[in-house]
C-alpha cells in the first residue's frame, strides 16, 4: 500500500503540486493526457528544474489561452462528468472543484450552483487540479497525510479588485477540511487551488507518518522568496512491515482524522494467531477519558485546528503519559493488551493543564541568543543562512567585547514557537556555541505585499510595506536585481535604483 506525507510549510499551489508529483516519479505525459482528456482548448504541462535556496526541485508550468467562457461550477462539473478520465481522477477533481464551490458560496452568499469561478476557474487551474488527480492515481498513492499548511497573509488583487490574506476561498476549504493552517509568511503561499487538492486529497493530517521511503518529489513555486525555500515537498513510502520473533508482524497505521487520532496497530502473529489490538481513540480534546475513570473536566469539541490527521505515534503517546505520570513507559499493562497510556481518551495531567491555559493567549515570537568567541568570521554568513533555512524568521550578528578583552559577536535568532528547537539545532550545528538563552517578545509589523516590477524584461520582486493602508515603504528584493544586473552587463546598483524608481511611481 502506497502512502505518502506531505510538506506544506512553504504552503500549496497546482503548479506546487505538478512538480512535486513530477519530481516524485509520476509520468508528466499521464498527467498531460487527463487535462487533454477535458477537450478543452490546448493547455500543455511543461516541465524543468529550478533551485530554491539551493535545493533543487521540479517547477511545472502550465501553459493556457485566456479564453472567455463560463466556469460555473455547473459547467466545470459537466466538462469533467464528460471527460474520458479515470474514475479516481474524475472523482478527486470533482471533490477539489465541490468544495471550491461550497467556499465561494459561503464567502459570496449566493448558491452553489450559481458560483462562478474566475481564478480558479481558468484553464491553468482546472488543468492544476485534474493533473494533480491523475499524478497522485499514477503514484497509487492510497493514503495521503498532509503537514500543517502555511497560507500566509496580507492582500492580494483578484478579479474583484484586492481581496485579504489568506483569500476567503482558502481558509473555508480548509476550514471544512479540518486542516491545520498558520499563517506564517507575509505574502499568499496557499492559492484556492492547492487548497482544494489538498481538501480533496487528504487522508489526514499531522507528522509524517512511519514508513519505508521510496520516492521523494520537491516542486517549486513561481517566486523565491527570503523568508523560507517556496517548495511543496512530496514523501512517497510504504508501510512498515516489521519481523518478530513468532514470525512476521504487519502494522497497519489507520486513522480518521483528529491530531492522534484511531491509530489501530494490529500485529498478527503468525504463532498460535496471537492479535493484538491497540486502540489509540485520544482526539485531542482538551479532556476525555482516561484509564483511572472519567476526568473532571470534559471537553468533547474536536480540535480543528489541529486537523484531521493522522498521528501514528501510539507509542510515543505512551511514553509521553508515562513520562507526565512519573511511571518508566515500559509498555501497557492493561487486560487483552491494551496498554493504559496509549488507550486513553486525553487523560488530564497537571502539565497538560498548564500548556491548555497557556494555549489560550497568542504565541509570542521568541528570540534566542548566545555569545560566540572561537568561530571563524568567514563562517558566519554560512551559519546564518542554516538559521534562515531551518526556519528563523531572521538571524543577525552584534559585535561585542567579553571578559579579558576578547572580541566575540552575540548571534541572535527571531523564530516562532514553533521553530525554537530547529533553530536551536541548527545554532550548535553551525556553530560553535555550547549553550543560549531565550525570551519572547512583542512584535509589531506592518502589512507586507509583494508584487514585481519589469527591468527591461527582467522581473524584480519588490516588497511593499503599508501603515493603516498607505504605503510608507518599497524595498527590492536583491537577488533578483543582482540577476538582472548581471543579465544586462550593468552595475548593481543601477538596477536597483531604476526598480526602486519603478516602485515608487507605481506606489
């Protein structure tokens, strides 16, 4: 059985998506002949290979006419009832487009079938979505666990003039998908398009479940940005099929959908058919039902924010209430062998209270620090790249004089929550530091939007920053002026003050 985790951390498109199954191993030309299958007007995938931050990937792009024609849902529906494909592609593409049509109507207040589609509907991102589909048949992919998705933020223009980050479409899908968001990155990292494969594909979300890895497929999206490599990351694997002493043991990993949710390991023995069914049911509510009887508290509200997803870590939940217990977690101990810590329904400890009350209020940024004397300054732009991409919102350097008068630079780190033990890592990795502190701290930032301007035909993307609306700011993006310059033989910093003019007499 073919399974597969994907990574959303740089968020999803359709063109994200075209590459990482392309990458992955699914035939380009299968996913040509299911959009050709539309009888559409010619739409053609091509695919090359492309860098984002150093790490190669697969960018697909879809070339299509701009044609006039009505995308209501209806008619997007019947195209695709029509078309010669695949009944598991037809039915994929048929969900992604159903719950695009659901969100739009929610958004817009008007009927489903009344919906019509313009972004989406264009022919690029109905190829998208259809592509997907059959790439993902072509894998045999059966159960597909999908990360957190970052959607990003800010404003972005649409058909119907500017429209706020995330777009409406794509936090109703995956709001209705029960998929886990964050926001993240200042700009849109997650289109209605790679919302909608994502909602319609999805087993479930959460870690990356155990398996034997096979394939790997990375696909890029059009922009580059600072802040993280915009890649969609696809792992394709297998189940594990474990040996055992009695003979062979096959863990099957099967879930429904909350973050820890029905994760069934059923080990047949090939001895005197020795089953064991260990029941994980924990669905992340706040309380539940533990083993020594029923909590106090009671909160039956499935966590949404956390996904329906699948955590395929029975035992590590184990461990975990053995740990907040004082007890060694050295396995269950419960009739028919279903071992207590895994078997319970979010059974309360002092510990996990605490992280419930302090969940309440936001996640502040946190930064981290330390003092480095002994590292070698040609390896400090190095380092400080390794922060970027393990995931630090930025990382900078202060000169500083210590005790008996040796000079040394503080590194500090701007990260989330989330991403303090990344960054940690990486801190000691790269180097040399035997220790830091950290503290959270308050942050204010103002709306960020990206956009390009043209450079004698190079493209320069330019960040633009707003306070109360108006813009107060437009940086350009140096890597793309750095290419541009060297593209038309001309100084660097004569590109840069013709895009910064561009800029500014667009804004």
């Amino acid at each position: 059985m073919a399974i597969a985790w994907l990574d959303c951390s740089a968020g999803a498109s359709g063109d994200m998506f075209l590459g990482a199954l392309a990458d992955a191993g699914a035939d380009l030309a299968v996913m040509q002949a299911a959009v050709d299958a539309l009888g559409t007007e010619p739409v053609r995938l091509r695919a090359e290979r492309v860098t984002r931050h150093g790490l190669v990937a697969t960018k697909v792009a879809v070339e299509a006419p701009e044609v006039a024609t009505d995308r209501r849902w209806r008619s997007i529906r019947t195209m695709l009832e029509g078309a010669a494909l695949d009944e598991p592609v037809r039915a994929l593409a048929l969900a992604a487009f159903r719950r695009l049509a659901a969100a739009e109507a929610a958004a817009h207040g008007i009927d489903e079938e009344d919906v019509h589609f313009h972004e989406v509907g264009a022919l690029d991102s109905i190829a998208d979505i259809v592509g997907a589909a059959a790439g993902l048949a072509a894998l045999g992919i059966e159960r597909l666990t999908v990360s957190t998705v970052t959607v990003g933020g800010g404003t972005t223009r649409g058909s119907h003039g500017a429209i706020p980050l995330p777009a409406p479409a794509v936090l109703r899908v995956l709001a209705d998908a029960g998929a886990p968001v964050v926001g993240a990155v200042p700009y849109e990292a997650c289109t209605p398009t790679g919302a909608a494969i994502i909602a319609a594909a999805a087993s479930g979300y959460g870690s990356m479940p155990e398996m034997v890895v096979e394939r790997i497929g990375a696909g890029a999206g059009g922009r580059d940005p600072q802040e993280r490599a915009n890649l969609l990351r696809l792992v394709v694997g297998r189940e594990v099929v474990a040996a055992r002493r009695t003979g062979t043991a096959h863990v099957h990993r099967h879930g429904h959908g909350h973050d820890g949710g029905h994760d069934h390991a059923h080990d047949h023995g090939a001895a005197g058919h020795d089953h064991r069914h260990d029941h994980d049911h924990a669905h992340d509510h706040v309380a539940g039902h533990g083993h020594h009887g029923h909590d106090a508290q009671h909160d039956h509200g499935h966590d949404h924010a956390a996904g329906h997803g699948h955590e395929h870590h029975a035992a590590d939940a184990g461990r975990d209430h053995d740990a907040a217990h004082g007890r060694s977690g050295e396995g269950g101990h419960g009739p028919h062998g279903h071992a207590p810590e895994s078997s319970a329904h979010g059974h309360i400890s002092a510990a996990t209270q605490g992280d419930a009350e302090r969940s309440e209020r936001p996640a502040r940024p946190v930064v981290i620090e330390t003092n480095v004397d002994d590292l070698d300054p040609r390896l400090w732009p190095a380092a400080l790249a390794a922060l970027l991409e393990a995931g630090a919102s930025d990382a900078w350097l202060t000169p500083i004089l210590m005790k008996k008068g040796r000079p040394a630079h503080t590194v500090h780190v701007l990260c989330r929550p989330e991403m303090v033990a990344s960054a940690r890592s990486a801190l000691v990795r790269h180097t040399t530091t035997i220790g830091m502190r950290s503290y959270e701290i308050d942050k204010y930032a103002l709306e960020r939007r990206y956009t390009h301007v043209e450079v004698d035909g190079h493209s320069i993307g330019v960040k633009i920053a707003l306070e109360q609306g108006e813009v107060v700011n437009a940086s350009v993006e140096y890597e793309d002026a750095a290419a541009a310059a060297a593209a038309l033989s001309r100084p660097l910093k004569v590109v840069i003050a013709q895009a910064t003019a561009l800029a500014a007499e667009r804004y």
